[in-house]
C-alpha cells in the first residue's frame, strides 16, 4: 500500500519534498524548489530505489550554496527518507 510524507527540509533551496513510497521502495519525489533541472534528475534517478539505498547514496553530501554549507537537498533528502524507516 503507497504512503505519503511530507518534509520540510532545512538550510536549502528547496522548500518541501512530497516522497510517495510503497514498502521500502520510492515511487516517487516531488521537490518543490531549487535547481529545477538537478532536483527533477535526482527524482527521476530514486524512483524504483530501495529507501536504504537512497540514504546511502545522498546522506552526507555537502552543498556550499546551503545556508550552513554542512548538508544539501540530496543529504535533505537522505534525512527525510530515514524519518520512513
């Protein structure tokens, strides 16, 4: 059965993730604001993946254009797939 979350993510340009998932596996990311072209390819590439292996891949990545420069929407949204599992 698909379930719904909604993130709010902090110290990035985007503004809110909207992960639909089934199980443990992504069917889909919205990410409302940021670099339109990075934040679709990166939506594109996590859809079919396992939750694990998302927060794998993403977690710890750094952007320097974040308001602190300690994470990234993708380590954003490494943080909202482990509030899933």
């Amino acid at each position: 059965m698909e379930k719904e979350i909604i993130y709010i993510p902090e110290n990035v340009c985007s503004r809110k993730y909207v992960i639909t998932y089934d199980n443990s596996i992504i069917k889909n990311i919205h990410i409302i604001g940021g670099c339109p072209g990075n934040t679709l390819g990166l939506s594109n590439l996590l859809k079919g993946m396992e939750i694990s292996k998302a927060i794998s891949l993403l977690e710890g990545i750094k952007c320097p254009g974040s308001k602190n420069g300690q994470t990234s929407c993708p380590d954003q949204i490494s943080l909202a797939l482990k509030s899933i599992s």
